[in-house]
C-alpha cells in the first residue's frame, strides 16, 4: 500500500548523467593545471565524458590540440602528430632551429622515417619546442581520444614532451579503452604520454537509478520499473549497452514478459559474441546451459548432462567469454565476463535450444525455486501439474521474502493453468499482482490488475483486483476516484469485500476529500465488517488508520484504539506493514517523546520487513528511522538514512514526494540548504498536483524550516501561515505531528509581528498541554523567549532560554536544545551591546558567547546552522575574529565518548547522545575526528604555511593529506567557493600555482619553469 501520513527532486537529464563525483575530481585536477587520464571498457562514456570537460575548459585555453585515433590508422606512423600540431606548427616553426624544424616538417608531410631511430632526437625536440612556443602565448589545452590506437611514435613523442613541460601552461586530457573486467594497473602504460602527477579516472559502471535517468534522457519513457532493472542488469551499467536494451525494447512490437530474459539487439550480439565461432557446438551449448541457470556452477553443468563442462568453459575463459571462480573442480562457479554475454548468448539461441537447456536444468538445479522456473520455461502450452509446482514455489519464495521471484513465479502459474483448474489463472495473476506491490514493482501491479479486470467476472477476484489498482496510485488517489463506485458495486452485500472497499474509502477520505473525522469513521465501519467476516488482516489494518486519526486529531480514544490494534490475534505480516498497527506503536511513541522506545520499535520493524522482501515498507521504515535520529539530534544519521530511503523510493517509483519532504528537512538539518529549499519546493509541488491537503500541509512545513535556517523569515512566516490554515481546516490539532508551530512563531518575530507570534504560542500550548507533548512545550517557550525579548523583557527571556535548553536536552531533543543555546548567546550579546559593552570587551558577550551553541551544533553535525554561526560572530567581531571564529568551528571539542556516526555523508564528527549535554565537550577537549587542525606537525613540514592565517593553513594542511575541495568544505562547514578562494589566496601568498606545488613545498622541492 503505497501511502503513509507524511508521505519527494525529479531526475535530471544532464549531458553526462551519472558522473557528477568524476567530473568534480577532474576540474579539480584541471583548474589546479594538471592533466587527466579518463579510462574503462567500451560504450562506458569514456567519450562523452572527455567532450563535456574538453568543452568547458576549451574556453579559457589560449589553443586546443586535439587527436581521435582510429584502429585502421594506428598502424600509419605520425599520424596523431599531424592530427595535433598540424593546423599550429606553421605558426610556431620559423622559431625552431634548422635540424628540428626539418625534422618536424618530414614528420608532418609523411616523409619522415616510421621510426624515431633516425633523427628522432631533433623530432623529439622540435616537438617540445612547439609545445613551449605555444604556452608562452597562453594556456594550452591537449586533447586525445582513444588513445589505445594511438600510433607509437606520436605516443613516444607525447611522453617525451609530457615529462619535460613541468611549469607550462600545458594540460592533457585524454581517454582510453581498457578491458570489461577491471585490472588493476592496466591504464599505467598509456600514463607514459602524459605529465608526471596526472590523475588517472576509472568510469565505473552506471547504478540502476542513474541507467533509468539515462534512458529517460533519451526518450526511452514508459518502460516499467521491472524493465529497467533488467536493462540495468543485463547491461552491467554500461551506458552503451542499456541504450542498446532500450532502443531494441522501443523497436520491438511485443515487450518480454516478466520473468522473460530481454531482446539483445544484433548489434550487442556481434560487439560480445564475435569470438563465439572459436567454439565446438558442443561447448557454445555448455555456455547455453550456464546462461540459462541463475547461478551457474561446474557441478550444475555436469548435473545438466555437461560432462566436458571442465574444458569448454577453460576454453570460453581463454577467449574473454567467462571466467571461472573458485576452487578448481566441479564446484567452482561460472561467471560470464559481463552480464551481456550471457544475454547475447541465450538470445541467439532458437526456442528448441533454449527449452533443451530449461529442460536439463529442471532436474539438474538443487533448488525447488529454480527447478520449478527452468520446469515452466522448457514446458509449452497449459500444464496444471506444472502451474502447481510454480504456485508452490512463488509461496516457497514469498516465505523466504522474495516477493519479486513470487510475482514472476505467479506470472508464470497463470500462463499454464488450463481453462476450469481451480485456483484458476486470474486469481494466479491476481496473487502475482499483490506480490509486485509488495516488491515495490508498482507498474506490474497495475497492468497485471487491469488485465485480470478486463475478463474477471468473480467478484472476489474483481475487488481484490480494484484494491491493487487502488493501492498503485498511491498518494494520487484522485486520478483512480471512479474506481470506487465499481468496487462498491463488485462487493454487493459482502461484508469481507465491503470492508477491503470501506479501508480504501478511509483513505480515499483522507487524502482526496481532506476530511479526518469522515476517514476515522470510514475506517471504524470497515473494522467492524471485517471483524464480522472473521477477516483479521483487514480489521487490523482498520484499527491502525482510526488510531493514526485519532492521534493526528488530539481524540481521547487515540490510546484505547491503538491498544486495540495491538491486540492478539496479529497477522505477521499486517503487524510490519508501514499501515499496521506496529507503525501505530511508533508513531504514537515518536509523537509522545519516547525517542529510545520510537527507535527500537521502528529498527525492528525495517528489520521484519527486509526479511520479508516488503520493498514499499522499508522505504518508509528507513524514514522513520531517519526522523528518530533527526529528532535525537544526529543529523548526519538522520540524513544518510533519508537519502538511502529516497534513493529507493525513486528507484521502485514509492512514495518520492515523502522522500523528498522528509530529506528537505535533514538537509537543513544535517546538509546542504539549496538542496533543502529545492526538495521541499519539489515535495509542495507535487502535493498539489496530487490535490493531496494532508501531504501539502507536511510538505508546506519543510519548505518553511528550510527558508528559517536560510534566514528568509518572510517566506518562512508565508509557508507555514498556509500549513496552519490547512491543518485547522483539516482537523489536525496535535501539534508534535508536523512540529512548524515554533518555527512560525521565531520567523514572526524576526518580522515585527510579536503579537501574532504570542497568538501562535498561546494556540499551539493549549493543545499540547492537554496531549502531554513535552518537546513541543520547550520549543514554545523557547519562541516565547523570544518574544519577551522583543518587548524588552531580557531577564525573563534569559530564564526562558534557559530553562527550554535544559529540558530539551533532558528529552533528548539535541538539535532543539542547539538552538535555545543560540538564540540565548544572541540574546546575551545584544544585551551587551545595549548596554555600551561592545562586541567583545568580556567573557560571554562575544564571539565566546557562542561557544555553548557551537559545541552543541557540531556535536549534532548541524552543518547549515555551523554556517550560520560562523556569519553571526563574522558580523559581530570583524573579518579577522571571523576567521577564527571559522577555525575554531572546525576543531571545537566533541561530546565526551559520545559514538561517532560514522554512516553519515557529513564530516566525521563526534555525534552526541542523546541525553542532557552536560557530560559533553570540556574545553581543551582534542580536535573533532576528521577534522584536521592546521597542526604544528604540519607547519614543520611546511615552514611557509606559517605565513598564511588560520583558515589558509587549515585548509593548506588538508591539501597536505589528499583532501578535494569538496571533501575540504564538508569538514570545515564551509562552501566549495569558500575553499577554491580560500586556496587563490594561498597560492598567491606563497608564489604557487597549484595544489601540487603545496605538496613540492612540504617535500622541501621549489616549483621550476
């Protein structure tokens, strides 16, 4: 069921999709002057790659010299040579002595020797002559594609040239062609034409979201889900390969069914299947047999009646074909070089031969699944006796939480049950539909419950078919309204399938009409049916929603009706579904500030459903996971386990829109502010085209928490005024649901409007008082500080902050209590100010009254409100305090063995407990982990680095240690912009050019040329 209560950035189509980490690594490289070496097997995108950056930096090269060299042509001697200098030589060759310029001249014109044994040291050096000429008119920029044909001379003469231009203007970019099995090394032979300290780059295969953009890009749309996959698969993230997939899929008139192997264009077969005619029939039908089973080993081919099993595929390994692993022997496994192979292989054999290879592998496979599948695929026409076997191994694989095979196992039940056999084949497909829900293969679900629709006359079969397409939509539940009225009418007077009908209706209530109390009552009705038809998993699933109701309302009964749905007799697995009654428990707990008790629910429940294979639930377990840890305090937690919960929302199509709300949060939390702004829009765009009021109010809340950290308090104030009119209009009074009433009432304050803020607070209380919402309770007087400090009321807003900081603190909230900690050194230093102090004449009214907070901050890695303190002491002290202020941001001391989140995208720091933070960070505490200092063990090995301020040698330190300026930012909660100026300053003070020449002058080596 693809919903949840707070249920997301739509992928882009870039000109190189996927390589955003390689691409960065390589403009580092090239804005530093260095040269860069692009290398992997063919169709990876080599190419592509090479043209973006050889387009981006052509502009800012004074020249360009640029070679494609050709297989058929790397025999001819020169030939890059005249390729690259040919068109510039004539400018620069009147300089050249005699000898050279003869001997550049022959080389250019095809007179010259094949080889460089007669004079090849005036060529040589008439080479690097015009290389120099060139730079010393400005930067030069060469570049080489394929340089695996290159011819030898022209790559002799390259390296020549390369090893001597050390301080020239003169950057290589180039790529080449290395083998589809990575080999460690194999690109260090073609480094030889290039300058010392290149940086050589692996393109690694594409991962399935990334293939799915890519074919998305190029206009392959409306493949399903289960599709892509496959072509992700089948190509091996091969850019080439899956286009290849994609465009023999577009061509073709009929899509393979699922659990169908997927058409390998003639083009893919010829690219890795040329060296097949090298092998004896019988060894290409050892390799049919292993490109048919799942996980082909020697003993399954011998078990297939393969007896040269051993031979042939040592033969096949000899050619590049497959690559044996393992022991030797019969156990050993059989992998093929690239997933394509095996593809290619079995496409190119006839139907007769594939069912030979089934059929062998029926008896052969050791596995009942396996048995059960290759059984069906050598079977033609309708069998029961093999429908059977395959319903018994789709349950076999649903128990053991594959529910992926189970929909293609069903499929395939379906498709040989012969007209009469009960179960029939509707229903088959109907359970193979159900069990793509639960695998998150959505669109399955769909076509398959559309087609059961289109003949079905049972009216069971019907109205589990409608809930299937009910559940697909999602959150969109307007775009499938009319279905309801034919479900109604499908369910007559049966209370079993009224009450499946009336669960959906709740919903329907809820998300479409935005009516709670109408859902609540919808939801009761369809309990009771389902009670009265003894249909447990349906009443529960009621009683879960009522109380979700219940609680989001403020009801009295929210606990009894909770209790209820916790009571025995529980079905497995409703109890771990995301609208089950154990997602009640945790959110009940979550929202009553049982932070322990929410994440030990919540991790079992992300364990239950991983083991059952329930792809949509763990998408929103990991959610929930993630909201525990943002609660708690650990942000960097919080944001890895949100974009590993987005990243697979995207990839199965469930619940983007959440993901992208929630990820927009631990973003401003935890990461980057932009992308949070630009989540959150995404995330309120798409709730209302959905014309989804629940979600828009959730979504409206993330987008005003993003523009508060950002410091826009009018947008902030125009977000959440809206998120407050939906949710009284909505019947939503508990106010630990979206938690935005703080953040409204502190941007009214920042916008003169005290008045409206008190309003707010006074509102907000009133509800949380009579729910118990403690946390809520804090933050409120934490705002209400704020507000008595508008009025001038400091001492009591003072006592306030105070207070709300302690108690946050006790309840585990960190990053609440963070902030309390800040708006208190705020308030403490605009007191001193009023009353004439000055900025920093004392302890406490400073840059040092912001210790507290900053402590705080970094012990929740709270990147985005680091930066902010940073501007705030930067504004209060002055350019030089500022950068000190950023240092000490850097290296403050971390919670007292506090555990350290070591899974988090962010700096590795030190991540407090959850506990009051007065076991946390003495000062003199040692430096965060991963954050270097610039240490005095540094400056001995660099004594110029002395001469740089406290930022410049920070960051000069961390170049020291191999840091990128990505990698540099990330650990000193500073911009990318930030470190590229900070490093111009740098190179400028100590009479560098690159990074580099930090590392020269740490080795006590002085840059030359």
């Amino acid at each position: 069921m693809r919903r949840d209560f707070e249920d997301p950035v739509r992928p882009r189509s870039d000109q190189v999709i996927g390589r955003n980490e390689l691409l960065t690594r390589a403009r580092e490289q090239l804005s530093s002057g260095g040269s860069v070496l692009l290398y992997g097997p063919p169709g990876i995108g080599k190419s592509t790659a090479l043209r973006a950056l050889a387009a981006e930096y052509a502009e800012s090269a004074r020249t360009v010299l640029r070679c494609s060299a050709t297989e058929s042509e790397s025999h001819l001697p020169f030939l890059a040579l005249v390729d690259l200098l040919g068109l510039v030589a004539d400018g620069v060759a009147h300089a050249l002595p005699a000898p050279q310029r003869a001997a550049l001249e022959a080389a250019l014109t095809g007179r010259a020797e094949s080889s460089l044994h007669q004079g090849g040291l005036a060529l040589r050096l008439a080479v690097l002559s015009v290389l120099r000429a060139l730079a010393a008119k400005g930067e030069v920029l060469l570049v080489a594609d394929d340089l695996q044909w290159l011819d030898a001379p022209s790559a002799e003469l390259l390296g020549f040239a390369a090893r001597r231009l050390g301080g020239l203007p003169v950057r290589m970019l180039g790529a080449v062609r290395t083998g589809t099995e990575p080999k460690e090394q194999e690109h260090v032979p073609y480094l030889r034409a290039y300058p010392p300290e290149s940086l050589a780059l692996r393109l690694a295969p594409l991962s399935h979201p990334q293939v799915s953009e890519l074919l998305a890009a190029r206009g392959y749309t409306g493949l399903r889900r289960s599709t892509v996959r496959d072509i992700h698969l089948t190509s091996g993230g091969n850019p080439l390969f899956a286009l290849e997939l994609g465009r023999a899929l577009a061509e073709s008139p009929t899509p393979p069914r699922p659990g169908e192997p997927l058409p390998v264009p003639t083009s893919l077969r010829a690219l890795v299947l040329s060296r097949l005619d090298l092998l004896s029939t019988e060894a290409r039908r050892t390799l049919l047999v292993a490109s048919a089973g799942a996980r082909p080993t020697l003993a399954l081919l011998h078990a297939a009646g393969r007896t040269n099993a051993e031979a042939e595929t040592a033969l096949a390994a000899s050619l590049g074909l497959v690559a044996t692993n393992g022991p030797e022997g019969q156990d050993g496994a059989v992998r093929f070089a690239h997933p394509l192979v095996s593809a290619a292989l079995y496409a190119q054999a006839t139907p007769q031969e594939q069912r030979a290879a089934h059929s062998a592998l029926s008896t052969a496979a050791s596995d009942p699944i396996e048995r059960a599948r290759h059984l069906a695929l050598a079977t033609t026409g309708k069998d029961e006796r093999v429908a059977a076997r395959l319903s018994e191994a789709a349950a076999l694989a649903r128990d053991r939480g594959a529910p992926s095979v189970a929909a293609q196992l069903g499929m395939l039940a379906a498709r040989h049950t012969p007209p009469g056999a009960l179960p029939g084949a509707d229903e088959r497909r109907l359970r193979s539909a159900e069990d793509a829900l639960t695998s998150g293969d959505i669109d399955l679900a769909r076509e398959v419950a559309r087609d059961v629709l289109d003949r079905a006359t049972d009216a069971a079969v019907r109205v589990r078919a409608w809930m299937v397409v009910i559940d697909a939509a999602g959150q969109a539940m307007s775009e499938v309204d009319a279905v309801f009225p034919q479900a109604l009418a499908d369910a007559g007077d049966d209370p079993r399938l009224l009450a499946l009908v009336r669960y959906q209706l709740a919903w329907r209530a809820l998300l479409v009409e935005g009516e709670m109390a109408k859902g609540r009552e919808e939801a009761a009705h369809a309990a009771r049916l389902a009670a009265s038809a003894g249909d447990r998993s349906t009443e529960l699933l009621a009683l879960s929603f009522q109380a979700q109701m219940e609680t989001l309302m403020g009801h009295p009964d929210a606990l009894a009706t909770v209790e209820r749905a916790l009571t025995e007799p529980q079905d497995p697995r409703v109890a771990c579904d995301h609208n089950g009654a154990g997602a009640t428990r945790f959110r009940w707990q979550i929202m009553s500030d049982q932070l322990t008790e929410a994440r030990t629910t919540i991790t079992r429940l992300l364990s239950d459903v991983r083991r059952r294979g329930m792809v949509e639930s763990e998408v929103h377990f990991l959610r929930g996971l993630a909201e525990t840890e943002l609660r708690s305090g650990h942000c960097g937690r919080a944001l890895a386990l949100a974009h590993e919960s987005l990243r697979l929302g995207r990839d199965t199509g469930i619940g983007e829109a959440a993901g992208n709300m929630f990820t927009s949060l631990a973003e401003a939390a935890g990461g980057d502010l932009d992308r949070a702004l630009a989540l959150a829009g995404d995330a309120v765009s798409r709730a209302e085209e959905d014309g989804d009021l629940i979600y828009l109010s959730r979504a409206l809340g993330a987008l005003g928490h993003a523009r508060l950290v950002a410091g826009d308090a009018a947008g902030t104030v125009q977000s959440l005024r809206r998120a407050r009119e939906l949710e009284q209009g909505l019947g939503i009074f508990d106010p630990a649901r979206g938690r935005w009433h703080g953040d409204l009432a502190e941007a009214l304050i920042r916008i003169g409007e005290p008045t409206e803020a008190q309003d707010v607070i006074d509102a907000t209380r009133e509800h949380a008082e009579r729910l118990g919402r403690a946390s809520v309770l804090a933050v409120l007087d934490r705002a209400e500080a704020l507000v008595k400090a508008a009025h001038g009321e400091h001492e009591a807003a003072a006592q306030q902050l105070a207070s709300a900081q302690a108690r946050l603190g006790r309840l585990g909230y960190g990053l609440e209590e963070a902030r309390a900690a800040l708006e208190l050194a705020r308030l403490r230093v605009e007191r001193a100010q009023g009353a004439g102090a000055g900025g920093g004449s004392g302890p406490g009214t400073g840059a040092s009254a912001y210790d507290e907070a900053t402590r705080l901050f970094r012990r929740c890695q709270a990147a985005p409100w680091l930066r902010q303190l940073e501007a705030t002491v930067g504004a209060l002290t002055g350019p030089a305090a500022s950068s000190a202020s950023a240092d000490s941001t850097s290296t403050s001391s971390t919670a007292s063995g506090a555990p350290t989140d070591s899974a988090a995208p962010a700096p590795s720091v030190a991540s407090g407990s959850s506990g009051s933070s007065g076991s946390s960070g003495a000062p003199g505490a040692s430096p965060a982990p991963g954050v270097a200092p610039a240490s005095s063990a540094a400056r001995n090995a660099c004594p110029e680095l002395d001469q740089l301020a406290a930022t410049e040698r920070q960051v000069a330190s961390l170049v020291l240690e191999g840091a990128t300026n990505r990698e540099i930012a990330a650990r000193l909660f500073i911009s990318v912009k930030t470190v590229e100026a900070t490093l111009t300053r740098v190179y400028r003070k100590l009479g560098i050019r690159s990074r580099v020449d930090i590392v020269r002058l740490a080795a006590g080596q002085k840059r030359t040329g």
